[in-house]
C-alpha cells in the first residue's frame, strides 16, 4: 500500500507477515512496525537522521552546523544490562574525517590532496603492553595503493599492470615475506594462475566465466571441480551432485544433503552428515537463530540487530555455558567488541570496506595484525614480535582451515578472530559468512536467502559473486565487486543517497523504497564519481548529460543481461 506521493505504508511478505510505516510531513520514516518490534526514526530541521531505536538498541547523532557527524551514542540492550558508547569525530578543512575518540583512546586520520587516507594512528587512553597502532598508505598517480606500513615491520606492496589488475601483493615482515601473491590474467581479466607460497594454483573457467576448476587446490592440494546449469546453479563439485528447483534454489544432494525454505525464500534447515540445522528469520528476512541436531555438540546461535540493520548482538549457548557478544560500530566497521558486557576488543579498519588492520585485545593489552590476498581474506594474523600466530587457507568459495603458529590445523582460531575470507565475518559455529544483508554458506557455495535487490543483480537470486570467486567479492550480499579493495561503507552509501537524492528530484513520485532500489541497481556499475556526478546533473535537470554519462553505465548492464540469457 502507498500514500498519496507513493510512500509505502504496508507490506505484506510471501510469509504473510505485514509491516507498515508512517511519515512525517516531510515524507521521512518516523515509525516502521514488524511483527517483531517496532523502530523509531528522528531527524532535526534539516532532514538529518538524529535517532533510531528498537528493542535491541537506541542510537543518537549529533551534527554540527554544516552537517558533519559530531557525535554517535549508542545504548545496547543485553542480559545484564545496558551498553554504553560514545563515538566522538572530528574534521579538518576540507571535511574529512580527522579524528575518532571512543572510550578506549583516539585515531587520527591524515589525506593526501586527492582524499586519499595517507595515515591513520590509534593510540589508547593508557599505554600499556603493545601500545597504539599507525598504520601508513602510499598511491601511484592513478590513484592506486602502492604500498602500507604497519607496526612491527609490517610492509605491503602493491603492483599493477596497464590494465589496473593487481600482479603482486606481498606481505612482509622486518623484509621477510610472511604472505607473498602474484597473479595472471587471461584475456578476459579472470586470473589464471595464483603464486603463492603454497605453489601455483591453476583456475579454469567455461564462457560466463564461471570457476570449473582449480588445480592444487588451497586448502586440500589436490582439484576442485564445478558444474553448473544454465541459470548459474552449482549441479557438482568434487563431493557430490546438487538438485536445485524452478527458484534455482539447492534443495538436495547426493550425500545426504537436502535444505528447505520458507515462502520469502529463505533456508530454514538443512541436513547435512546426519545433523539438521535450522534456521529462524524475522519479517525483513534477517537471521535471528541457527540452532543444531548434533547430540554431541547442540548448539543455539541467536543475533539481533540495531534500527540500521547492523548485526549487534550475537549469543552462543552449548550444553553447559553462554556467551553474548556485542558490537560496537563506526559506520559500519565494528569497532569495539564486549563479551557477557565486559570489553574485549577493539578493531582498526582502513577507509576499504571489510579490511581490517588490525585487533587490540584490551584485557592483554596485545596488538594483532592481518595480512590478506587479493580478495581481502585474511591468509596470516602476526602478533607486535612480528611472529605468525596463526594462518589461513580456503576452498575457493571461501571454507576455511586455520593453522596455529606451528602450522598445526586447528579447529577454531585461538584469538576468537573472525575475519576470513574476503575479509567477512564468518561464524564458526555455523560455518556461515555473515555479509550485511545476508548470510553465506561457504560450503556449497549459495546465500542462504534471496537478493534484496532482486533480480537487479542477476536472474539467480541464490549465487555467490555469479560462481566466480577467484576474482570476485560481495562485501554487501548486494553486489559482486571485482579486483578487490571495493567501495568503502561510507561511499556505498554515499553512493545510493546521491543517486537516490537524484531520482526523486527528477520525479517526486517514485517512492523512496522504488528510487533506493534503483540506486543500489546503479551503484553495481559505476564509481562514488559517478554517483557524485549523476546527482549533480540530475539535479540540474541536465537531461542530455545525464544521458551521455548512463550510456556506458547502460551497455555494461545490457552486457551482462546478455550474458545471463546465454
């Protein structure tokens, strides 16, 4: 249902569940009410977000006169109470962000001319043990990272070919290579060879440039092989052969694999080596609990989330404890991390979405440091001695094995991190990737709900990165992004407000929901310039140039539209 200038006010899911919403005067979401809770939205004179509440959490900002976020509090509900934070920013002269204080200490953060981050430095409110963190960045003329230095010898080096594809990436250590890469490409772009410290990984791939196999495999070393069909459904790898239905969703395999789903299209079990998982989704298609069969290791997992949509609160219960997990963002990093409300950790992150630097243990006063692959994954964590705690191979769709300092295998990282593949949050508990919009078994290769975005991102709402996850990432669970080192949170967002911003001036009667949608659609194919640009002219009502610039927005879309019918 829509009100007079096509603003939704209900909606009713294929699981016959009904939300409604209601607008202020200024057409701004004040009240969104699901079946479970009901969230609240407040805004001052100018149209900025200054709160948003449900039950698990009540948010504030506070602006200053030119519309820079001074301020973000945040109060999370858990069993023994409530947690408080209080995120301070500051900005130079050109509006960049040049500080962040939180209850732990401060960062600073320094740009070049072109706005490029160039530093950035923790440092606690005590010093104590491994002390603060800086971390430094360098750029070639086009703009590309070149090179990162780190505490404790920490270096990265960064090289390219005329085409902008990242050749080398190496990792070091005081000059000793801790996760060297290099890369080739074929005439397609899709990397045909992968050097690694490991030996040379060989991917092939059929016409749609979809991954059929890869020899020396990184975690077994031997082949991983795939099919699929024609509307992107993995049918084999080299452990079974998979059914999927009319949805392209997989609802059986040959070893005793077989998954249900609900109306809305998400998993809600699967049964796999004899042991049933079920999955429990709210009305906006998030999970909220993954409980287990296993008599030997039952489980329950339950997560809630704040009135932005970000995972908050994550409770673990076994036979005989419970740990509760709460974060604590900027933006949409996670920032500090509390286990049963006591503090535990705090991240850095670099202006790249899902690229953490490092993690401070604040009850060991220990820094630790990550080092990735091209696609973000984290493939060796280093402690302030510059010695590897611990390192990580995966399948190509992202199944993880963890090795100690010794380079034993062991089945859950001694230092509680979560940061694998592509540099997501992966839950071993259920061996799912948490993205922000969805979730990610790596072990058959799908999400576990449909695209938000329908079928903007393709005609098989279910398939990771279009099966080609040797050269392709998805931070999101939006969008397939390629060669690594995509948008940052904030100039995703940036991005879709801009476009966003643009089509509702252009025509007032699109519906936020319908003009988002389209933003997010836009946003696959071009830059945070762009977006700039479009907003600009579309503002303008420069009809003509707004043409000129979506005419190769437009082929690229046409492009892979033709590929899908293929």
């Amino acid at each position: 249902m829509y009100d007079k200038v096509s603003n939704v006010t209900q909606k009713t899911t294929p699981n016959a569940k009904t939300l409604s919403y209601v607008y202020d005067a200024l057409n701004r979401l004040t009240t969104k009410t699901t079946p479970e809770q009901v969230y609240t939205f407040g805004y001052d004179t100018l149209s900025r977000l200054t709160s948003a509440s449900n039950t698990a959490s009540s948010l504030s900002f506070v602006y200053d006169a030119i519309g820079q976020l001074l301020e973000a509090d945040t109060a999370e509900v858990i069993a023994s109470g409530s947690l408080q934070s209080q995120l301070v920013y500051g900005y130079d002269a050109a509006g960049r962000k040049a500080s962040l204080t939180d209850s732990t200490g401060s960062t600073s953060y320094a740009f070049d001319k072109a706005n490029r981050l160039t530093q950035l430095a923790y440092t606690p409110l005590t010093i104590r043990g491994d002390g603060g963190v800086t971390f430094n960045f360098a750029y070639d003329l086009g703009g590309r990272r070149t090179g990162m230095t780190g505490p404790s010898g920490i270096t990265k080096t960064y090289s390219y070919d005329n085409a902008n594809r990242l050749l080398e990436l190496i990792n070091k250590i005081n000059d000793t290579e801790v996760a060297p890469f290099q890369y080739l490409y074929d005439k397609a772009g899709n990397r045909n060879k992968i050097a690694d410290k490991y030996g040379d990984h060989v991917p092939s791939y059929d016409s749609l440039y979809r991954l059929l196999n890869l020899t020396n495999a990184f975690t077994t070393g031997g082949a991983e092989t795939f099919s699929y069909d024609l509307t992107g459904n993995r049918t084999s790898d080299q452990t079974q052969s998979y059914t999927p239905n009319e949805l392209n969703q997989i609802t059986s395999g040959t070893n005793g694999l077989s998954l249900s789903y609900d109306n809305n299209g998400n998993v809600t079990s699967k049964t796999e080596n004899g042991i049933t998982w079920t999955y429990t989704w709210n009305s906006e298609n998030q999970l909220t609990k993954v409980t287990n069969t296993d008599s030997q290791s039952p489980i329950t997992v339950s997560y809630e989330y704040d009135a932005l949509g970000r995972r908050i609160l994550k409770t673990l219960t076994t036979h005989d404890s419970q740990l509760t997990t709460a974060w604590i963002y900027d933006g949409n990093d996670i920032l500090l991390e509390y286990q049963n409300g006591i503090l535990t950790n705090r991240y850095t992150h670099s202006s790249s979405v899902d690229e953490p630097l490092a993690k401070t243990d604040l009850t060991q006063s220990k820094n630790y440091f990550y080092h990735v692959d091209a696609l973000g994954s984290i493939t060796a964590i280093t402690d302030s001695t510059g010695s590897i705690i611990e390192s990580y191979r995966y399948s190509s769709y992202g199944v993880p094995t963890i090795f100690d300092k010794d380079g034993l295998e062991i089945g859950t990282s001694s230092i509680g991190n979560f940061y694998l593949h592509t540099g997501s949050q992966y839950d071993s508990e259920t061996k799912t990737y948490h993205h922000f919009y969805r979730e990610r078994d790596a072990g058959f290769g799908v999400w576990l709900s449909p695209d938000p975005i329908g079928f903007s991102g393709g005609i098989n709402l279910y398939s990771y990165v279009g099966n080609n996850p040797i050269n392709a990432t998805d931070p999101w669970g939006l969008l397939k992004e390629e060669g690594g080192f995509g948008y940052s949170a904030e100039d995703f967002q940036k991005g879709v407000d801009a476009i966003t911003e643009g089509i509702t001036t252009k025509d007032p009667t699109v519906s936020a929901d319908g003009a988002k949608n389209k933003a997010s659609e836009i946003m696959k194919e071009m830059g945070i310039g762009e977006a700039l640009k479009l907003k600009s002219l579309l503002k303008k009502g420069d009809w003509k140039q707004v043409e000129e610039l979506l005419k190769g927005i437009d082929e690229r879309v046409k492009k892979k539209k033709k590929m899908c019918k293929i």
